[in-house]
C-alpha cells in the first residue's frame, strides 16, 4: 500500500522474504506485461522472457560497419558524431563483423516457431551500445531495412552496459570494443571481440556454423598453462596422465550447451539431417597426443559437437575457409588474424594465459 513505509506499526521484512521480494516483483512485471501485450493483435513474433531465452547481446559497432563514424567520434568529438548520426538516420548502415551471424540466429529462430510455437527456448538478439539515445533512429531505420527482429535496445549514452548485460541474462556478449568486452568476462558473460574478415565469404543462409578453440575458450586455460610454461613435451605427458579427469570448463562452454539444447530440439522432431545449427571444433591440440582428454571431457559434459578438428599445430585460418562458419571464437590474437586474413569473421576471447603471451 502507498502508506505503509510511513505506517509506524509496520514490521520489518524479515531477511529472506527481503531478499525474495524484487524476484516476486519482476515476476509480477513479467505477467502485467505479458497480459497487456497478450491483447494487443500483432504479427510480429514476440520476443520472449530472458529468464528463457538464449540472449545473445550484440553492440552496435559489431552489428554493422561503423569505422567512418567512429573515425568523427575520435578527431571531432562527441557532438558532431551525434550531429553526423541525425543528418544521415536514412543512410542505411553496412553490416559489421557480427551481422551474419545474427541473420543465422534468426533462421533458426524461424525454424525453431515452425516446430515450436509456443516455446520461448530461443534467440533473443539484444543490442546492447552506449550509444547515445539520438542515434537510436538510424540504428532503428537499419535494422528494419534488414528485417532482423531486434525488439530490445540498451543504449546507455557512455556508460558501461555491463550491469544491463547481468540484468538481461545474457548468454553471450559481442562488442568491437575490447575493454568492454574484458570487464564482461570478469563479470562472468561469455563475450569476445568481433574482428571484421578481411576478404568477402558467402556464408550458408539455411544453417547456422560456430567454430570454437579449446582451451581457454570451451574448456579452462590449465593445459594451455602447461604448454606455455614447460613446453609441448610436458603437455602432451601431462594431457595422457590426465586423460580421464575431465577439463575445467571455459567461458564459451555454456554458449556451446544453448546451441546443444536447440539442436537436440531438431533431433526431437526427425530433424537432425537437416538440423539448421552445427558446431565445430578447431583446435591446435594433435589428436593422438592430447585428443582423447578433450573428447571425454566433452561426453562428460554430455555435449556433442558435430566436427573435431585437431590440427597438430597447423594454421586455422584454411580449414575454417571450407567451413565458412558465421563466427570463430579463439583466445589467442595470432589465430584471431589468420583467420581474419582467409576471410573467417573471427571473435577474440579475452581469457587465460595466452593473454600474458599476446604481443601489445
């Protein structure tokens, strides 16, 4: 009731009805929210809770192409980026780094309503800028000229988005900006900075493909610290005594099981062979020497992945060129240019020890 904060009978919360109370209240939200959107008629799909959804939180630097604007922001300032973003709202932006990636998100959005339509289990594409609000038009005009589905917008004008990030239950974080993308994978959020390939590749438009590392991305960095500290030699020594103790898991694993548990939805309906998500393995391990620990530690973990590809120190960047996956996620920045060079749109993870190792 209005009053009763002043009410001088009133009682104190006792700690765990305190600590319950703003979860019962976005509860409460949720449904007055969803009952009054319930009665509005709409064809649009709606985007559904996060407490459900796999969100994937893009910035607007990742989701188009905005070298030349932020070319203004850095020799001109603030205002006149502002001022250059108004004039040209109906200037339709390029695609950035992670833009493909998230049409791909949105087929299989598509796919998943046809067998599921009252599931809300899927993609929720954020964008996630701090940007100032009086851009918000243009990012709005090039967003729909795409016809991505993108309902949730967090423009935080200069201030950092990573409580948003928590607010929103996001799953996974992908900003052209490093240090934010630092501060998310201290925070806890899988996260990694998009690098724009350097050659155009058509990508497949009817399946999504993500390519993941190993260490320090899926798994912990504790074998890769091995390998930097004492050598190959007492890696591969270390990976076979160790070959039955499962690895500790990475900041990408939890993003690896979202994409398992909407595959074993395909699989579900008779839809493996034509599954529209597929993910692959690219790691510098050898398979001989030190494969077999992370094959186990993955069945442990009772995730698949659809290709293993163990490269024995070869470079990434030709077999990700006959994958031609959406995104690349690596820890390490020597693989992250590879890759970029061949045309992979490649995500640095910035996690582990190979950060230590990494040239400025």
């Amino acid at each position: 009731a209005p009053g009763a904060m002043s009410g001088s009978g009133s009682e104190e919360p006792q700690p765990n009805q305190a600590a319950e109370d703003p979860q019962r209240e976005a509860e409460q939200d949720w449904a007055a929210a969803k009952a009054f959107y319930d009665n509005v008629v709409t064809q649009r799909v709606r985007p559904p809770k996060p407490q459900n959804a796999i969100t994937v939180a893009v910035s607007s630097r990742a989701l188009f192409n905005l070298v030349e604007e932020r070319k203004i922001y850095e020799e001109h300032g603030l205002e006149k980026y502002v001022e250059y973003q108004q004039n040209n709202e109906n200037v339709i932006l390029k695609p950035g780094p992670a833009f493909y990636f998230v049409k791909a998100l949105e087929h299989v959005n598509a796919r998943l309503l046809e067998l599921y339509p009252d599931d809300e289990e899927r993609f929720d594409i954020v964008l996630m800028t701090n940007n100032h609000a009086q851009v918000g038009v243009r990012l709005i005009n090039s967003i729909n000229h795409y016809g991505l589905t993108i309902e949730r917008f967090c423009m935080t004008g200069g201030e950092s988005p990573i409580g948003y990030l928590t607010a929103y239950l996001t799953n996974l974080y992908l900003s052209a900006d490093s240090d934010k993308v630092q501060e998310a994978i201290e925070a806890g959020i899988a996260s990694a900075t998009m690098f724009t390939a350097n050659k155009d590749v058509v990508y497949s438009d009817t399946q999504l493909r993500v390519a993941f590392d190993g260490d320090a991305v899926i798994f912990s960095d504790e074998s890769e610290q091995i390998f930097k500290e004492q050598g190959l030699d007492r890696f591969f020594e270390h990976e076979q005594l160790n070959e039955n103790k499962p690895l500790a898991q990475g900041p990408l694993k939890g993003f690896l099981e979202d994409l398992g548990k909407l595959q074993k939805k395909f699989y579900a309906r008779n839809e493996r062979l034509n599954c529209p998500i597929r993910t692959y393995l690219v790691t510098a391990r050898s398979a001989a020497s030190s494969g077999a620990r992370v094959l186990k530690t993955l069945r442990s973990w009772g995730l698949e992945i659809d290709e293993a590809l163990f490269l024995a120190g070869a470079p990434k960047g030709p077999i990700l060129v006959k994958i031609r996956p959406h995104i690349f996620f690596d820890d390490q920045m020597f693989h992250i240019e590879g890759a970029q060079k061949l045309g992979t749109t490649a995500a640095h993870v910035p996690y582990g020890i190979a950060q230590k190792y990494s040239k400025s």
